[in-house]
C-alpha cells in the first residue's frame, strides 16, 4: 500500500510539473490514494462481489459447500465466513473481505457442480488459508488500487489528447518534463499491475501449501487443479482487476507460442508448477 500510495501520489506531481503547479497535483494523488486505500479496505470486497455477480450461497441447495466450509473453519480456528456463489459454468473459487471475522468465501456453481467432496475441502482449504494469512485483504485493497490506478491514467491520457483548453498550457510545459510525463502514463499502470502480479503469485504458494496442512490431503487439492486447469472457458464476469483473486486465471488461457510471453505477466503461477511443489509434501 506504501509503495501504491507513493507511485500514484507522484504520477500526480508529473501531472503538475505539465500544468505548472506539482505541489498542488501531489496533495491531490496523496488524497485521491489514501480515499482509495481506506475505502478498498471498508468496501472491497462488496465491489467484488458485485463486480462478479455473485450472490448468498442457500445452505439447503449448497449443503456440501456449507458443510466442508464449516468443518475446514473449526479445524483451523476460524469464525464461519460468509458463503456466495457465481451462477456460471466455469469452475473458479477466490476468498475476500477485510479480516476473518468479515470473511467471504465464494464459488461458481460449476465449481462445486464438478468437484467431489475431497477435491471441495483442498479448494476450500486454499481459500481458507488465504483468510486466515490475510491475503485476501491485500488482495482485495490491491485490485481496488490498481483499477484506480489505470481509471486516472485512461482520464488523463484521454484529456491530453481530446481537450482543447490545455493545448496551450502543453506548449508552454518544459519538453523534458512534458515526455517524462508521457513516458509514466505508460509506466505507471504497468508498475502498479507488476505489483499486484508479484504479491498474488506468491500468496498461491502459500495458500497451496497451508491447504494441504490443514486438510493433510494434498491429493484432494492436486485433483482440484488437475480439473481446473483441463477447463478452458474463461468466467464470464471476471476482470483484469479482479482476476487475481481466484485459485486459477479465470480468464480464457491460450496455449499458443504468443501467450507464453503473455503468461510472463498472468496473476497466477503455471498449475503444472503449483501441483509439482503439492506432490513433493
């Protein structure tokens, strides 16, 4: 949160040096990302869910969800989180809210359609972990900042280029400043995404790991992957944004020679890799 606060705060300060006043720009982008860090600690995970369609999960048509979740919460010392469900084919799982006592566990209803009950307990078991290391937190805050991030960058850029009252204030602006400028348009987005990339790979690791350690059954969660990664249709409501979150890309993955550079920057580490380091505990 440090380093979004500092990044977004000095793309600001860029944006003054254009308009000829830094200090008053800084003062903004402080104000603008400490709004956006405290409010996506409050309200992530409503966002979230509601970026995803997802909806309370019955406990009567879900009894297996609600069970598993139940029994895996008492065995690793947590309060029951709040169950939801995304009603689309695609099977996909993530965890949010702002500490285990605000915790939300979500699945789509081909997850838990296709899953059978010890495959449920390591997917489960991962999300649970994620609550109780708090990554859903950092998770959540991060996508927030990071769709805050690109929302200024698209204004900004969209502004320079269609307005009209600002082309004089662009002539006047010290060339050097005016690239570098530009030149963090580009970048800042980028570095912001780099960010969220880095924290959510590492993060699966360790949720892999901790669910294996309180289920003590690797096998269930390998076989969970091993279905995961067989499925090929993206989730419908997912985003760029959010994608980081679930216990696989949600997004479409192209097995082609192109997307193995594009997966260099993919919010997940390759499952192959995740199902190798769970067969080696």
């Amino acid at each position: 949160m440090f380093f979004f606060v500092m990044i977004f705060s000095g793309f600001f300060f860029l944006i003054g040096k254009v308009y000829d006043d830094p200090w008053g720009y800084l003062m903004i982008g402080l104000l603008i990302s400490l709004i956006s860090s405290i409010g996506s600690y409050y309200f992530s995970d409503k966002l979230i869910l509601m970026t995803v369609k997802a909806i309370p999960a019955d406990k009567r048509e879900y009894f297996n969800f609600y069970t598993v979740t139940e029994n895996l919460a008492i065995s690793s010392g947590l309060p029951m989180p709040k169950l939801y469900v995304i009603d689309d084919p695609s099977p996909n799982a993530f965890a949010t809210g702002r500490d285990d006592k605000h915790a939300i566990v979500c699945a789509t209803t081909g997850l838990l359609e296709m899953m059978n009950r010890g495959e449920l307990e390591g997917v489960i078991g991962h999300e649970l972990s994620h609550i109780k290391n708090y990554d859903m937190l950092v998770m959540s805050i991060v996508s927030v900042l990071v769709g805050t991030i690109a929302l200024i960058s698209d204004w900004v850029i969209r502004r320079i280029w269609w307005g009209r009252s600002n082309r004089e204030e662009r002539n006047n602006v010290n060339p050097i400043f005016y690239i570098l400028f530009i030149v963090s348009l580009i970048l800042t987005p980028l570095v912001a995404t780099l960010i969220q990339l880095s924290i959510s790979r590492k993060r699966e690791f360790l949720a892999d790991a901790s669910s294996a350690l309180l289920t003590r059954n690797p096998k269930g969660l390998i076989s969970a992957l091993q279905k995961l990664n067989v499925y090929d249709r993206p989730l419908a409501s997912a985003t760029n944004s959010t994608a980081h979150l679930f216990i696989v890309n949600p997004l479409k993955q192209d097995k082609s020679i192109m997307s193995r550079f594009s997966n260099l920057f993919s919010t997940h580490p390759p499952v192959e890799e995740r199902i190798k380091i769970l067969r080696s505990i």
